[in-house]
C-alpha cells in the first residue's frame, strides 16, 4: 500500500517541480509560521488533533468532513497542533485543506503528506504549515537527511516518522530532533501500543516524541505518557467521536 501510495505522489511531483521557482517565492514571502515541536512541551501529554477523512486502513472517516469547524472544535479541547492529511487519491485531502486550517487556526499545522522532494517542503510551507512529514520508510539515508535540511532552510520543523528499531536509529542518525512513532504495522496495518513503548529508550536523545495511531482513550494516552512520550497524534478516534473536544480533553494526561 505504502508503494502505491509513494507511486500516486510521484505521478503528481512533475507539475511541482515546474513551479518550483514560484512555490520558493511564495513560501518565503509568507508570514513565519508557529513552531509545532515547541507547542508539545509541557505537563501534560500533548495532542496533536487529525483532520482526515479516510484512509487506506479503515476506509472512509467522514468524507464531508469541514477540516476549519473540525480543527476549531480540536482548539476548544486543548490541542497543541492540527495535522492535516492532504493526499487526496488514498486520503481524501486537499492542499486546500491546510490553507485553510492554517488561515482559521492560531495552532501550528502539521502537513500530513508523502514527501519525497525538497519542492514539497517549501510548498507546505508556502501553504501554511508549521511543519512536515517525513517518512523514513519511503526515504533513503541520503534523501532523508537532505529533507530535513531542507525543512530547517524553510522555517518548518521536520517530523520524522518510524515504525520499526531500524527505522528509529536511522532517524537518529540523520539527525532527527522531532520523531514520531507510528504503532501501525505497515505491512499487516495491524495496530500495537507496545511499539512505541518498545522504540521509545532509542529515542533518548531526541528532543520531542511522538506517539502515533492506536490512542482511542485516556487508558492508551496514559500508556504512551508512560513510555516517555511528549504527545500522542490522533485521527480516527476523534474524527468519528460525538464530542471531539471532549476526547481530545480526555487524553492530555499528566506526564
């Protein structure tokens, strides 16, 4: 699925790459944008709140999800940052998504996309975004590192995702100072609290963690606070909660 998914975005980087010259311009004319690793720091396990409206995994969210009232009602709840999807063949997202989010919204906003080049970063950042996915299993050690060079030169915080040890100690080693693990098996999408609990001593030496998938309730938030965890990011559960701000509320757990 990852492969397809890495295929469907390459397809579209062309048309990218041709205006990259512009995207540069209009990324550095922008307003600098509110740093997201900073806003995970505190007390309490923070949240980051997910705008999404499928996925590959479980299908469809809530297809006429309003990513603006949907990241208001995270706000009210206490989140730190709003992470929008904008893949739009798997995800149902939209650049125009973000922009929007990140024009209504005081919070950073994290681009939840498949980067594989650089015009990428500069075009979340031309959007809006306060920071960039980066997944370590569609990178190789080279493209990974000059990815999160090119995030810093952009104003934006890289959020270095792993799902695996291996892919911990190469995040590591590229020099990834914000990681987020993923409890999704990419390979079966079977979900496991216990990977992050087992990754989290290789991360000693990063400055912000973050748990990702599988935090549905305050008894997993608690789980991934235990583990050392700054904050935890959440889509599905609270996408399809009645009140979204209360179980965002629900999961800042005292770290």
């Amino acid at each position: 699925m990852l492969e397809r998914i890495l295929d469907s975005t390459r397809r579209r980087l062309p048309d990218l790459v041709a205006r990259a010259d512009d995207i540069v311009r209009q990324a550095t004319e922008a307003p600098p944008p509110p740093p997201l690793a900073d806003a995970l720091r505190g007390d309490r396990l923070a949240v980051i709140g997910e705008v999404k409206r499928r996925s590959p995994s479980r299908g469809p969210l809530d297809l006429e999800l309003d990513p603006v009232a949907q990241a208001t009602r995270y706000a009210v709840g206490g989140a730190a940052g709003i992470s929008v999807l904008t893949e739009p063949e798997f995800f149902s997202g939209s650049d125009a998504d973000l922009a929007a989010v990140a024009v209504a919204s005081r919070l950073p906003v994290l681009r939840k996309d498949f980067t594989l080049e650089p015009v990428q970063v500069w075009e979340a950042r031309a959007l809006g975004a306060s920071a960039v996915l980066l997944i370590v299993a569609a990178l190789d050690d080279s493209r990974l590192r000059r990815l999160i060079e090119v995030a810093a030169e952009a104003g934006l915080d890289a959020l270095v995702e792993v799902h695996t040890p291996e892919e911990a100690a190469r995040a590591v080693d590229a020099g990834a100072a914000f990681v987020g693990v993923n409890n999704r098996d990419l390979h079966t999408f079977d979900v496991d609290l216990a990977t992050a609990e087992e990754i989290a001593p290789l991360l000693e030496g990063v400055a912000v963690t973050v748990a990702e998938s599988g935090i549905f309730g305050p008894d997993d938030a608690r789980r991934m606070a235990d583990a050392g965890y700054d904050a935890v990011l959440v889509g599905e559960a609270l996408v399809k909660a009645d009140d979204p701000a209360a179980l965002l509320a629900s999961l800042r757990v005292p770290r």
